[in-house]
C-alpha cells in the first residue's frame, strides 16, 4: 500500500482522506490544532456550542453526492433541516425582508417592493439554474490543468457572461436597491466584490433561491464528525496536536516530512492547509509561487469574529440574520482597495440557537456576529472592543431591543487568530476570491509543478472557497493522485 500523509484536517483534507483511503492507500492525516475540522472547529462553553467556521449549509446536493460515493446518505451521520425562513437581510430600523424556503413566497416578495419583478426574478433563476448545472455537472469537477476542460459547446455560449459582472447583470433584471442587494449578496461566499465577480457566478442564486439554506443539528461541526467517522471506517489514521514542521525532499520527491510527532515517510504527500505556508515548508527552488505572486492576488476577506451568549431570547432576528443598514460600496472599498477598517460595517449574524436545541441552554441565545475585513489588517483589543459596541448598539437599535446587560460572556477571533490557528496567508478568512483572473486554470495548482509527488487542495486552488468546493478539490485531487501515481 501506498503512504499518504495529509497535511490539515479541513473539508478538503477529510474529503481526499476518504476518496485515497477506498482506492487502497494508506493515509495518515496531520492536523496541527488539537481537533480535526481545519476552520470548521467548535467552540463550547458554559452550556453553549459556536461553530467557529462555516455557519451556512448551501448546495446539499454536493453533501449528498459525498457520501454516495462511499454508499452512505448524510442522515447516517447527522439530521438536516430546511430552515425558513432562510435568512432575513435588515436595511433600516423596521424594514428587513425574509427569504422563505418556498422560491414562490421570495417571487411574492420581491413583486411587492417591486411591481414586475416577480417575474424578471424567475427570468434570473432560470438562466442561473442552467449555469448551475453547467458549473456543477461540467466545470468544477475538473483540475485545471488545462482551458480545454471548461472549453465545450454550452460554455462557449456562456463566455459573454465571464465579461458582464454580476453586479451589471443583477441591475438589468431588478432596480429597487434591497431587491439588488438580496441578488448580489450569495456572491460574497465567493470572496469578491459582485462588481469584480463574473455573471457566471449567478449560479449561487439557484443555490440560495431554490436549493435552500439549510442546518445540521448540532451545527456544521456535525457534518466534520460525520466525515471524520467516514474516514476512520475505511481505515484513515489521524494525528492531532502535530503542525508540520519541514517537508523533507530528496532527488526531488517527497520522502517525508518532518511534524511535532515525529518524521513520517509517505510516498504521496497531500497538503489541505494553507498553500502560501505549505510551500515555505519546502527548501525555496522548490516552491512554486514567489511571495510577490502571493502578495499580488486578491485574497477574499478576513473577519471579525465574536462568539456571545446571551442571558435571554432575542426577538425580531432569525437563524442567519445580515445587516446590510449602511453603504455596501463604502464597505467594500476598505476590504479591497483601501485595505482599512471600515467606518460603518454591513455584517452578518448567526443565532442558531433558534433552530437547534443543542446551541445553548434553555431561554437563552447563542449568537455569532462576523464583520468582513481587509485581509492583514491591524489586530488590536482595542479595536475589536470598539466594532462589538458598535454592531450591538446597531442590532439594538434595529431590532428595538436591549442587548448589553444581558450579555452573559463574548469570546472574539480575528486576523491574528487566523494566522496562529491555521497559518492562513495575511490572515484571510475564505481563501482565494473567485474573480476572473483567478478562475480555473489561472489558481494555483493541485499537483506541484516542481515535486513529482506532491499536491494541494482546498479554497487556494481549484475550484474555489467554501464548503461545497473544498468538499470537491478533496475528490478531484485524489483523482489526480491516482492518475499519477500508478
């Protein structure tokens, strides 16, 4: 058998681990933090459960199609429930729009704040259906070794919208500001601005519209141990507390490497962590990417994280709950182009103890607010003081409550959170965005172009960040090995 060592524990990493270990290898994950998940960690206590990482469970048809691969469903491994609404978006006190589970009731919606366009929404979702189905069935789960992959009869009909951004393509369809905003919004799990973002990319919009918003009970660290259990029965062995230290290479190949467990030999080696870090493991000729080629890429945000738990129930939000009160563009701005703390935050707000039991104890809220930020930013006490007073003061104020005095603790995460738990390049949150210039061919590689055995996964490659697609950088990149390395 095979050795193959796997650098990282994350979605990416547990879904590889699976695909090598049924085709016959011997895999052996190292994860550097004390539990496996990567970002998708947990945080407990005093009688409250956070996911770290990941809160929204969108596209379950790539969940589905996982664990098919291995003969298994996910209600093996944890309870899914459709949640409705899906999410509400607040743009001032009084006046905040429901997406509901039923594409029908969001068409009503939208057709009330603005007369036709209940029917320019289903024109968009129909178009954004066949993009789906082109993107999932046809694009993402190639490797993007070459343009001809993504290069066939129904994507050459599509170049048009690589060129049209999806902030232009939603203003053809919609003119009233909040019913753009709910439209650009699925986008930002792309980690670019919708104006930076190719209208191909609508996509997303059938997975939010009519896929749905969806949660494990338990939280998203469910669908991590669901996976972790996967991975054990087909015999893949885990060490955690063991970050790599040195990648060990001879007549350029792998031999080993070197972690806070010891040396390990491998014949393949699988890295699911950073790949800026992973590379620095490496003597510098033989890295791929210069650190100018790193510094010059468009990172998706970071994030301002805090983890509350509230002494009483809050009234007048969701499940997901985004504050999208102030001016989106302004924000932006300070993400990607001025690269400084923004003055007046959109952000976004998790209190999943409205739908699952386990999140906190009886008559009390478990909640999580993220603020999306400029990669590298200044991390500072002082300034994650200042943004919770601010986004608590908003939320009171919006939803016409108090809050502060029934605070019963906060926890925060932020740049330099990211960069110590998980190495994460400039302390970005989502990975690499998905602009144009960074689509495909034009991401880093899954297999080095300097170490025979050597390969990569999860939101630094192909085919992008988030859950679902690190799910499928995992099997398309075990592929590849297994192309390989026969």
């Amino acid at each position: 058998m095979k050795k193959v060592i796997i650098i990282g524990s994350g979605f990416s990493s547990l879904s590889a681990s699976c695909y090598l270990a049924k085709a016959g290898y011997d895999v052996t994950m190292l994860e550097k933090n004390t539990t496996t998940g990567g970002r998708a960690r947990q945080l407990k206590t005093n009688g409250f459960v956070f996911d770290i990482g990941p809160t929204f469970y969108w596209m379950p048809d790539v969940f589905d199609k996982f664990f098919a691969d291995f003969n298994k469903k996910t209600s093996d491994y944890y309870q899914l429930d459709q949640l409705n609404p899906a999410y509400q978006i607040y743009f001032g006190k009084n006046d905040a729009i429901s997406i509901s589970e039923d594409f029908n009731e969001t068409r009503d919606t939208f057709e009330k704040i603005e007369p036709g366009s209940g029917k320019q929404l289903e024109r968009f979702i129909n178009k954004a259906r066949i993009n789906y189905d082109i993107a999932i069935k046809k694009l993402v789960y190639n490797p993007g070794e070459n343009i001809f992959e993504i290069i066939n009869r129904k994507t050459i009909t599509k170049l048009y919208e690589f060129i049209l951004t999806i902030k232009n393509q939603v203003s053809g369809y919609v003119k009233n500001d909040k019913l753009r905003k709910v439209l650009e919004f699925p986008v930002l799990f792309l980690g670019a601005k919708p104006s930076n973002t190719p209208s191909f990319y609508n996509f997303m919009n059938y997975a939010d519209l009519k896929l749905g918003t969806w949660h494990p009970q338990g939280g998203m660290y469910k669908v991590v141990e669901g996976m972790q259990t996967l991975a054990q029965s087909l015999g893949v062995k885990t060490i955690t507390d063991s970050p790599v230290l040195k990648i060990d290479i001879q007549n350029g190949k792998v031999k080993g490497v070197e972690s806070k467990s010891g040396y390990l030999e491998c014949d393949v080696l699988l890295s699911g962590a950073d790949y800026h870090h992973t590379e620095t493991l490496l003597p510098e000729q033989y890295r791929q990417y210069t650190e100018s080629y790193w510094d010059k890429k468009i990172f998706a945000p970071s994030a301002l994280l805090f983890f509350v738990g509230f002494n009483k129930k809050i009234e007048a939000v969701n499940h997901h709950t985004l504050f999208f009160d102030t001016d989106f563009e302004e924000h932006a701005k300070t993400i990607y182009d001025t690269k400084e703390w923004p003055n007046k935050p959109l952000f976004y707000a998790s209190f999943p103890s409205k739908t699952d039991i386990s999140s906190a104890p009886e008559g009390k809220e478990a909640a999580i607010f993220l603020v999306p930020i400029a990669p590298d930013i200044e991390d500072t006490k002082e300034l994650r003081e200042h943004y919770f007073n601010q986004i608590i003061e908003r939320v009171e104020k919006l939803t016409d409550q108090k809050l502060k005095e029934d605070i019963l603790f906060k926890e925060s995460y932020c740049v330099d959170n990211f960069k110590d738990d998980y190495n994460s390049y400039k302390g970005n949150a989502y990975g690499l965005a998905n602009t144009l210039m960074q689509t495909h061919i034009l991401r880093p590689k899954l297999k080095s172009k300097k170490v025979d055995n050597l390969y990569f996964c999860g939101q630094l490659t192909v085919p992008g960040p988030g859950v679902p697609p690190s799910l499928i950088s995992g099997k398309v990149v075990s592929e590849l090995i297994l192309k390989h390395s026969k």
